[in-house]
C-alpha cells in the first residue's frame, strides 16, 4: 500500500476505489453465501451480523457484544483495514486544507 500510494504517488481516490472494487465483490458473494447456508443453524449470523460484515463493522459489533459470529470470524482484518484506509483518507485534511484551504489532494 505504502508503495502505491507514496512511490507511485497513485491519488487516494483512485486507490480506495481500486480496493473497494476488488474486495468487495466477493465479499458480498460470501456474506450472501453463508447468511444462506447458515441462515437455519445454530451458526446463524443474523440480519445485524451480516449487515455489519458488509459495512467493514463487524469489528465493532465483536467488540460491543463480546463475541465473535463463527461464519464471519476472519472479516474482522477487513474491517480493520477499511477503517485505516477511512483514517488515511481524512489524514490529508487535517493538514491540507489549514494550509492550502481546499481539498484537492
């Protein structure tokens, strides 16, 4: 990522974009998979387990109910990736538009 964006000076939109393209296509596919599959077992994720896990949020609900959803364990480093990417893309704010007053990065 680092090389992407800071050796190839590739433009934030252009990289979340790319990322987002990639990533979330199947993740939608296997979310929808699973909810199915599991849907009628004790294995269950629920309306707010799936909706979480296709929101890059289901960190949070894991962390809010203090317990994972066994069909989605390993979303959580999806989640926690977008929320860096999230923080990523508001770094250049803080300090662009003080300086320059705009937002064209």
């Amino acid at each position: 990522m680092a090389d992407i964006l800071f050796v190839r000076k590739m433009p934030l939109r252009v990289f979340f974009f790319r990322r987002f393209s990639r990533v979330y296509p199947v993740l939608l596919l296997f979310v929808c998979i699973n909810a199915a599959i599991f849907w009628s077992t004790p294995l269950t994720p629920g309306v707010v387990g799936v909706l979480s896990a296709l929101s890059f949020t289901l960190n949070y609900l894991i962390i809010d109910s203090g317990s994972f959803i066994p069909v989605f364990d390993h979303i959580w480093s999806l989640c926690v990736e977008s929320t860096a990417m999230s923080c990523l893309a508001c770094w250049p704010a803080c300090f662009v538009v003080p300086i320059t007053g705009s937002l064209d990065f």
